[in-house]
C-alpha cells in the first residue's frame, strides 16, 4: 500500500468511494451522490502545500482517501483543520484509514497545523474506535443535529492537538 498526495486523475475513484458511503448512510452529512463535475472544483481547492488529499493506492487501485478542509474561516483557526475520512468497504479493517490518519499526522507540523478534528456521526462505531486509536479525544457532542432520512442522527467532535 502507498499513502501519497492525490492527483485529478484519482478524482473518480474518490467521487466512487464517496458514493459509497452516502449510500451507507453513516458517515456522510451527504445524502445525495455526488459527480466528477460537481467536485472537480472541491478538489482543485485542496492543496498540497495547505490543504492536501492523501489516497491510499493498494496495486493500482485507490483504496481510500482523506482529506484536510479549513476547519472555520477565522484567523485564529488557521492552525486547525478538519480531516474527512473514507475507505472502499472492500478494503476496509485492513489497516488502510490508521495509516492515513498517521500520515496526516505527520504532515500536520509541516503544514503549520496545530490541531485536527474530526466531526463523526455518533453511531459510526468504527470510525471513533480508528480516531480514539490515533489518539483522538472526545471534544463536543452536538445531539441529533443532523437527520439522516428523518432519523436524527448525533456529531461528535474528536480532535488531537500535534
């Protein structure tokens, strides 16, 4: 497996595992599938040297990705970005989403990050075990904020300072 920096030609891999799970319903705020098209500018914002798109390519194929998004448009956040993570189910409880997580870790000084967060539904049970595992702590809970096909559906706030 090979963590890099994402390129447009990723784009529909990524669009595809994006998909995916707002079809799954639990872990996107996302209900409607999304396009090529309609991303194409979402990624083009996304730099590498501020804001990057890491995928995770397991022989040829992109296995999931993560990505780094301005946390809130204030000065005093630049420091803290907010990290959204998805593997391909095929590919999943293989190790792929920890190793993504530690590469932004390690990026994050670099970057001038001081601070990730990671905003996960409370009843997406295997990405809070992932983010407690790399070290995320419990920051907030905003209870059923969101509504996921008129369940009300609970965000929880998991950040680590590095």
């Amino acid at each position: 497996m090979q963590i890099r920096d994402a390129i447009e030609a990723d784009l529909p891999a990524i669009v595809d595992i994006h998909n995916a799970a707002i079809a799954s319903r639990i872990s996107t705020a996302q209900l409607e599938p999304v396009t090529i098209e309609s991303q194409r500018e979402w990624f083009r914002a996304h730099s590498p040297a501020q804001h990057p798109i890491l995928v995770a390519e397991v022989e040829g194929v992109i296995a999931g990705w993560l990505s780094f998004k301005e946390f809130l448009p204030r000065c005093a956040y630049r420091g803290t970005v907010e990290l959204s993570l998805y593997i391909s189910e095929q590919f999943r409880r293989r190790g792929l989403g920890r190793r993504l997580l530690q590469e932004a870790i390690g990026r994050a000084p670099q970057l001038e990050i001081h601070s990730l967060v990671g905003l996960i539904f409370g009843h997406n049970e295997p990405s809070v075990a992932l983010f407690r595992a790399a070290g995320f702590e419990r920051w907030g809970l905003l209870p059923g904020i969101a509504r996921v096909d008129q369940i009300p559906r609970d965000l929880t706030i998991f950040g680590r300072h590095v």
